[in-house]
C-alpha cells in the first residue's frame, strides 16, 4: 500500500487508517460526525494527496485538452480552474477531474486516486498534438482545508487576500514560509474553502503550521468518512459511485460541464442524447420511510417493478435524515415524484429531490 507525506502524522493523531485506492488513509479521527459537523460550522483539514496530477504543457496541450474533455478549456485564463469529464469514446466517463490553467501553454490535470494510471494511458494514447506530459502526483501533497471559517483560519499564513479569492480561482505564492504552493478556492464540501498544493517536502511544516494558525477557530483533522457525507449532502457525483465507464455525463446531470462549442471525443453522442433524451437519469432522493439507503439497493415504483438502482446514500448527519444518489427511468426523475428503496427485502418509501439537499 502506498502512503502520504502525511501518514505518520494521521496515525499519530489516532485515525483509523483503511485501504482507499492503492492508499493507506484516515477514514476518522475523532468520529464522522464530529468531522463532518466541524466542516459545515467550522473549518476541517483532509489529507487528500492520494489524488492524481498532470502538468500538460506546450504548444499542443490546449488541443490535447480539448480533446479530451467535456468542458471548454479555451474560456480558461491564468488563475481559473475548470471542473469536467474525460469521455471514454463509448458514451461513458473516464474520470470527473479539474483543470487549472497555471499560464499561457501550461495546465494543471487533477484527477482521482484509483484512476491515475488509466487517465494518464488514456490521456497519452489521445495526445497526438505534442503536448509534454509530467506525472507529478507521486511528490505533491494536497490538503484541502473546508468550512465557512477556513479562510480566518489560514489568512496568517500567506499574503494572498483570502477572503477575496472567488471560488474555483487559484494564486500561487508563499504559504506557510513555502514558496510556490498554490492555494486553490476549490473543493469537495460543499462548506467552501481552499485546497493546498505543494512538495511532499514541506507536508510536516504545511500542515503543523495550520493546526497552529487554525486552532482558536477549532480546526480539526476530517477522514475520508466525513468527506463522502459532505459531498453526498451537496449531491456532488463520486467517481465509481455515481459516474463510471457506462454513465454519460448527460444522465449523470452534468451537461452543464459538456459543452457543444467545440469538438471533443463522444461530442456527437452526447448532443444527440441532450437533444433526444435519455432514458434513465441520476436524481437525488430523501427517504420518507426509516432506513438507511446504500449503494446498489434497488429503487422500485409503487407496483414494485424495478426502475433503477442507488448509487450513494447514507445517513445525513446535518439533516438527520436518509438520502443519496440513484439512477432511475427518466419518467421518474421529476421533484417530488414517490419512490421505493428495496432496504433489506423491505420497501420504504423516498421521494425524489433537488440537488443540492443542504
């Protein structure tokens, strides 16, 4: 199993570590409750460093990038970032990922742990424009850093005005005594926040540097347990989860990141079922019904026939209620409308909800 930078450090904090994606990570320290709580009202610190980054850079790395993505890159200046998908060239989803333009030519490529190694084949197999191409995930360590009190939290630590960074922008600059760290307004919560790249080489001094700025805010360490309910409540979709090879980003709810202003691999399938419809789509539900929803329950009409499947669910620690994520026909996918979760051979009543729930 490979580790973080940061391993040690989670282990002495008393996380119970658990394998994720070649990893060994915290999934809690304290509880995921208590994480997931700090986040909302306070500010939390993930360890997310497992996940992968490309530099893409050169004459042809808008072209390669354009290729291979759903978004439109070209509308990308220095200092934004982009989220989108990698289409696979069968109507279904390489990977979700994010792109941040660091200047004219030169990309940053942030894509998900257990998919490094098929996104970087994938990603090499379509560059036939030049593009020079540097896997530097092995060296950087990421923390992302999430909560409505974030910003008072780190704003000790750099020059860069956090409190004005507008969200999915980035700056680069000195961060807790490091050079060339870049401090994006991005993340997985939900709660807002900054997410934090720089060398395996500072991850101690990084991260000792925030829990001290942080503390008269009650910064806490968050584990991947709380990190799964805080993008569920915001009905963020998790690569293997909720997208995959066989999902579209049109039935997945993200046409708003398919964009039809250029060409890209799948455009023409994916604008045939924009324009067509498609017949099942990823919709958000509450449970009406006791019960916890999880991935792979069945979701019945009132008849009991079978009309798809649950991707995400669990039980909302804010809310206090079940909800999550699952594909369904389409005729059942409109707010409001009355479902059933096959919950232990038991059907218990949901009902369809707008995204986000929180």
């Amino acid at each position: 199993m490979k580790t973080t930078a940061l391993t040690q450090k989670h282990i002495e904090l008393g996380a119970k570590m658990v394998p994720f994606a070649g990893y060994n990570m915290p999934l809690q320290y304290t509880g995921l409750t208590d994480e997931h709580l700090a986040v909302r009202n306070s500010v939390g610190v993930f360890d997310v460093s497992h996940m992968g980054e490309f530099i893409v850079r050169g004459s042809g790395a808008l072209e390669l990038i354009q290729k291979i993505s759903t978004n439109d890159a070209a509308k990308l200046v220095p200092g934004k970032v982009q989220y989108s998908c990698m289409p696979n060239g069968k109507g279904g989803i390489v990977d979700d990922l994010l792109i941040y333009m660091l200047s004219d030519d030169s990309y940053l490529l942030v894509v998900n742990a257990s998919n490094i190694e098929k996104d970087w084949q994938w990603i090499s197999a379509q560059n036939t424009f030049g593009a020079e191409m540097i896997d530097i995930s092995e060296k950087t360590t990421l923390l992302a850093v999430q909560g409505p009190k974030a910003a008072a939290a780190l704003q000790s630590l750099t020059d860069i005005n956090l409190s004005e960074m507008v969200y999915y922008t980035f700056e680069r600059g000195k961060f807790a005594g490091c050079d060339n760290v870049i401090v994006s307004a991005t993340g997985y919560t939900g709660s807002g926040g900054f997410e934090l790249y720089f060398d395996n080489e500072h991850a101690d001094k990084v991260w000792d540097a925030i829990f001290k700025a942080g503390a008269g805010e009650g910064i806490v360490p968050a584990g991947l347990g709380c990190r799964d309910t805080l993008r569920l409540e915001k009905g963020f979709c998790l690569y293997g989860n909720d997208i995959d090879d066989t999902t579209s980003p049109i039935e997945a709810g993200l046409g708003w990141v398919t964009k039809f202003t250029k060409d890209f691999i799948d455009a023409e399938t994916f604008k045939k079922q924009k324009e067509e419809g498609v017949a099942r789509k990823l919709v958000g539900f509450k449970m009406e019904d006791r019960g916890i929803p999880r991935q792979h329950y069945k979701v019945m009409d009132a008849d009991g026939n079978e009309i798809g499947e649950v991707t995400s669910g669990t039980s909302s620690p804010s809310l206090k209620v079940g909800l999550g994520l699952a594909y369904v026909k389409t005729e059942f996918a409109k707010a409001d409308t009355e479902i059933y979760i096959d919950i232990r051979n038991k059907a218990a009543k949901a009902v369809v909800t707008k995204t986000p729930f929180l």
